[in-house]
C-alpha cells in the first residue's frame, strides 16, 4: 500500500493546487518521500486551508520551489518503487483527485493508479463496529465524525499537530492502517503510544 497525505491551497482539486505532498510504502515504511512546491499559475487559494496547513501565500507562490508538475512527476517516479500502489489515507481520494489533476495539468500520460482505495475512516469505523462500539456521530449534519484526529486518539495515537505537515499525514495513516488492519505497532515515531484494544 502506498500511504499519501496532500496539502493544498484548497478542497476542490481542478481549482485548487498541491502544496505539499507526503507518502511512504507501507510494507517498507522507511521508503518515504515529502515534496513541496508553489502553486500552478492561476490556482485559487483558500485563507483556510492556509491556516490548516501552516504555509503563507508568499511560500506557496515562491518562484525558487518546484513547479505543481515537477513535483507530480518525482512523485509518480518514486512510486514505481513501491511493491503495491493502492493509495491510502484519511479520505484518500482527496490526495488521490488532487494527484491526478495535478498529472493531467502537467501533461503527464503515464497515471495509473487505481480508482480503488483504503480508506482509514472506514477502516476504523469497521473496527469499532466489530468491537460492539457505535462510531461517533456528528450532532447537527448525523454523520460520521470520524475524522483524522478521532481515528489516531481511538488508535492511542494523540491529534495531529497544527499546522498540518504532509509527511507527518502520512506517517499517521499508516500507523492506523498497521493497527487497526493487523494490530501492531509500525514507525518509531508513534512506539510509546501503546494500542488501546490490546493493554
């Protein structure tokens, strides 16, 4: 499994521009890879999605950092690596939207990354449904509510830090995906935090 995590100037991928990008394959976590870049000419940004993740406009316009295609293409070229590119993540087909417009804007021909993924959210909502658990459920829109941060505190794992950082995104998917699919610990970063169904 390919684990990705995307920062962007926004939430609607064919309007919005990547600003970062993190991933790791799972079955060799210390195969990673963090990216970043300025948008592409004429992209929209969201003050919001700045405050989420820490960059200012002035770093994400930067003309000295690669280009949204250059950084599209290093990481299509990293991840010919990877035994198994099915993506993963927290709302995984946002990242994988976001890649694959960024592909497409560059001119790349060569995307071939399933429309299938592995999602953590339904991930841990089966695990707390086989655990007898009810999965927590927004009060005003009666949704799930399992976002990032309720998947890594149900993991042991505390919320991720603020700003949010690609490579940090990623680092925590795969920790869920390592517990919540085979319950075991898998990154050093996260060893002290013990798996709360097995103490």
């Amino acid at each position: 499994m390919l684990v990705v995590d995307v920062e962007a100037s926004g939430t609607e991928a064919h309007k919005h521009s990547i600003v970062s990008v993190g991933a790791l394959d799972l079955m060799n976590p210390t195969n990673r890879l963090y990216e970043e870049c300025r948008i592409w000419d004429g992209a929209h940004v969201m003050d919001g999605a700045l405050q989420v993740n820490g960059f200012t406009m002035e770093q994400i316009t930067d003309s000295k950092k690669q280009t949204e295609a250059d950084l599209v293409r290093r990481f299509l070229d990293w991840s010919q690596g990877v035994g198994e590119r099915t993506l993963a993540g927290q709302n995984v087909s946002f990242d994988r939207d976001f890649l694959k417009y960024a592909s497409e804007r560059a001119g790349h021909t060569d995307w071939t990354f399933a429309y299938r993924t592995v999602d953590t959210h339904t991930l841990c909502y089966m695990h707390m449904i086989e655990r007898g658990m009810q999965p927590p459920i927004h009060p005003k829109n009666k949704h799930s509510a399992l976002n990032l941060d309720a998947v890594l505190n149900y993991c042991g794992i505390p919320s991720e830090p603020d700003p949010h950082n690609a490579l940090t995104g990623a680092l925590s998917h795969a920790e869920v995906i390592s517990r919540l699919l085979f319950g075991r610990k898998l990154l050093p970063e996260f060893q002290q935090y013990a798996i709360p169904w097995k103490s």
